[in-house]
C-alpha cells in the first residue's frame, strides 16, 4: 500500500526515560526568547518554526498583513530532522525556544519529555474551526498539546480496467477484499503491494480496527500490540501472505514500483490525496485507467471509518503566549490563509485537511487525466477526510519500537514468522524497552 509520506518514519530521537507520565511543568521549562509578555505594549511577537520552504514566509506575511494582535516571525528549518535537532539544542541551552513547532515527532513524545504545554484552554474556545480527526490528533488522554492539525485520510484506488477485464467487483470489505485478491490471482494479478520494509499498511489497519497499541491509564502506559483489533487487521494480511496474494515491490525503488503499478498486474492500493501528484507522474500507460472508492471496512464496523494520522503542531513549554500561537492556527482554517499558501510557480494550494468542509479545494488536488472519473475521486477524497480517525497512540519510546517492528514485519512478509508472532515481539520488545527506561507500563490482558 501506498506509503504515508514521513509520518511513519522513525523519529529518531532519544526519549528521556521518566518515571510514569510525569513531564516537567512550565515554570520549569527554558523561557523562550521571543514570548514578549501578556502586558507588552504593542502586538505579541511570536517565533514560528518549519521547513515549508515554499510557501511558509509568504503566507505567515499574510498573517501579519491580516490583523495586529500578533506577529509571527516564521524561521525556515532545513528539514523536519533539522527541526527536532535544533529544538533539542534550544530546549537543552533554555533559550531561543520558538512558541510553534511544526510536528516532527508523535505527540506523546513532545509530552512525555515536557516539550509541549498544556493548551486545552486555549483551543477549546475554537473547536469548531476543526474537524474531528484533527482535533483528535492533537490530544494526549484527552487534553490538547497540540494544535489540530489535518491527518490525511486514506480511500482506496482500483486499476478500473484490470477489474473489467476479470469481471470482478470492488471490495467494499476486507474480507472481500481477501476473496477480490485470490480470484485475480488466478489470471495473474497481485490484489496490492506489501513492501517487506514498510509496515505503515498494518498500522493503519490496525488503527481502522480500532486498535489502540499505546493509551493512558492513570500515571502509567497500557501496553496491547495483540489486541482483538490488531489481531483482526494481521488476520486480512496472513492469507494474503500465505497465498502470494500481493507483490513485495520495495519503495526504496520507486521508478520500478511505478513500472509495476502501471502494468496492469498490481490491482489495487490505498492512498492518500498528496500522493495523486507522483502517481499522475508515475502512472504512464495506466493513465485513465484508475477509479477511486471507500477504503474497505472491517465486517462489523458500525460505521465507516478511514485510517490517517498526523504529527501535529505543538507550542514549546515555556513560550509565555500560547494563545498568540492558536490565533495564528485558527487564521489558518480561513479562506484568505489558505489562499495565501497558493504556490506562486505550480498555483498548486495545500488542501486544508484540518477544516470541517474542505470540499472547495478538492478539485485542485485530483490530478487531471489519472481517474476514470475525477469528480468521483473528489468526492472520495472528502469522505475519506469526514471519516477519518486521527488518533493512534504511539507511546512514550517509539524511536525505539518502529524499528524493530519493521524487522519483525519484514519476516512475516517473508514467511519466516507469523503476523501475531511478530506483533507479540515487538510488544516483548516495548516491554523490556520501557523497563531500561523506567517508564510506568502495564501490558494489557
């Protein structure tokens, strides 16, 4: 399945070993250099970081342009791994701390470590400006540290021809989605791809299961990689495992993934509205040839449901006005904002997933000429984000446990093991994992 851009990506950073959840307050945490104080005289100057090196200056410019309360002085960051280096070094010499950072890391991450405050109150007052899965994404055990932030939902995409050719329908489950996979395998046809180095697929099965891996209770972490819900989302992959259902094309090579994609042999995949672009791109001879659907559900699902995640943007503790940096989130959800980021060589504009109602600028997203029907895959791409989850916790040390989740997937997609077998390593993993680092866990039963 297609891959979600850097978001399933390691964080790679070293997370503070702390005793249950507890996280330094903000008293304790480096003033930043740029809060200016409640009583400043004068429009409340705000540092932003992020790496938008596109359209990140011009449209903090609007926001500037837009009203006087509060200026933002946006600096540009190499990379998101630039980011979260240079924040790290701010957060350690206690000065210099920006008050919003773009998302470089899961959230609970940012807390655990006291990185990012508390600013429920603050964005309680403009919960409406957002839809549920961004407001979702923004909170840890139901308070919010960061700032809602769109999770990208996924929708389903089918080579339309290689299913009129075979006279087989689009799966509107994954138990027919199983059923689909093994009739195309009779005339040679791969239902998806599963790379043996990207286990991003099962997480976001997992999650649309309903699978919770990481949540609070109390002052401790509860520990569940073998959940009924996961169990549910490893019991659609194993036959298509055990029955070479599916190619094993790597990402690493993406001209011949493309190739393979567009052969026709490669029927169907998940995605997400920014991958259209390369997909346009890629897809050379099936141009035309794809038609865009609902995810499939789980059987039981008592309503629909689409995957999608987000590493949201968080104010540093420390930064002395939060509610400066909503205001600038809120002005973000605003039709002039979101036409400021409209870029200046490609007119290409960001499609602003963390807004109720973002059907307006669906169309500039669908890529002319990949779909059997563009206003369809519009229409798709909008469900997918009214229905998508948001939340998936990843847990206080998930630099460490993605890694080895990706070796134990790579053998289950080799054959070597099952899928349980490796969800309950990478559970045995966390375990000892958050033991050497003394953080508070149960596993769940």
């Amino acid at each position: 399945m297609i891959r979600s851009r850097a978001r399933w990506a390691t964080a790679g950073l070293a997370v503070t070993a702390l005793t249950g959840l507890s996280a330094c307050s903000a008293a304790d945490a480096p003033t930043t250099a740029t809060g200016g104080g409640a009583e400043a005289a004068g429009p409340v100057t705000i540092e932003v970081w992020g790496w938008n090196a596109e359209t990140g200056k011009q449209i903090v410019e609007a926001f500037n342009e837009a009203q006087d309360d509060v200026t933002v002085e946006y600096v540009l960051q190499a990379s998101n791994t630039a980011t979260q280096t240079n924040f790290q070094n701010a957060m350690e010499a206690g000065s210099g701390v920006p008050c919003l950072v773009q998302g470089f890391a899961p959230l609970t991450t940012m807390v655990v470590n006291g990185w990012a405050q508390d600013i429920t109150e603050q964005v309680e007052g403009s919960a409406d400006l957002y839809n549920e899965g961004s407001l979702a994404a923004a909170q840890v055990d139901g308070r919010y540290y960061g700032l809602p932030s769109g999770s990208d939902g996924q929708f389903f995409i089918v080579n339309q021809k290689t299913f009129d050719t075979y006279d087989v329908e689009v799966p509107a489950t994954w138990d027919e989605f199983v059923e689909t996979g093994r009739e195309l395998k009779k005339h040679g046809v791969d239902i998806t791809n599963m790379a043996g180095e990207d286990p991003s697929g099962l997480m976001a099965l997992a999650q649309q299961a309903g699978a919770e891996w990481f949540r609070i209770d109390g002052d401790q972490w509860v520990v569940s990689f073998t959940d009924d819900a996961t169990l549910a989302a490893a019991d659609v992959y194993q036959p298509l495992i055990d029955e070479d259902l599916v190619s094993n094309q790597t990402y690493m090579d993406r001209p011949a993934l493309y190739e393979y994609f567009d052969s026709g042999k490669m029927a169907s995949t998940t995605t997400q509205w920014w991958s259209l672009t390369g997909l346009q791109t890629g897809l050379v001879d099936s141009a035309g040839d794809w038609s865009a659907h609902p995810i499939p559900q789980f059987s039981d699902a008592a309503e629909p449901v689409t995957p999608g995640r987000t590493l949201p943007s968080f104010v540093p503790a420390g930064c002395e006005n939060p509610e400066a940096a909503v205001a600038y989130s809120n002005w973000l959800t605003t039709p002039e904002a979101i036409e400021s980021g409209r870029n200046a060589e490609t007119g290409a504009v960001s499609f602003p997933t963390q807004i109720p109602d973002p059907s307006d600028y669906v169309d500039e997203v669908v890529p002319e000429g990949l779909f059997v029907d563009d206003k369809a895959a519009g229409e798709e791409i909008i469900a997918a984000q009214e229905n998508v989850i948001g939340k998936f916790e990843l847990g206080p040390n998930y630099d460490a446990w993605f890694p080895e989740l990706q070796d134990q997937w790579g053998k289950a997609v080799a054959g070597e093991i099952t899928l349980e077998e490796a969800l309950t390593a990478v559970q045995e993993f966390v375990a000892s994992d958050l033991d050497s680092k003394g953080i508070s866990y149960t596993v769940a039963e």
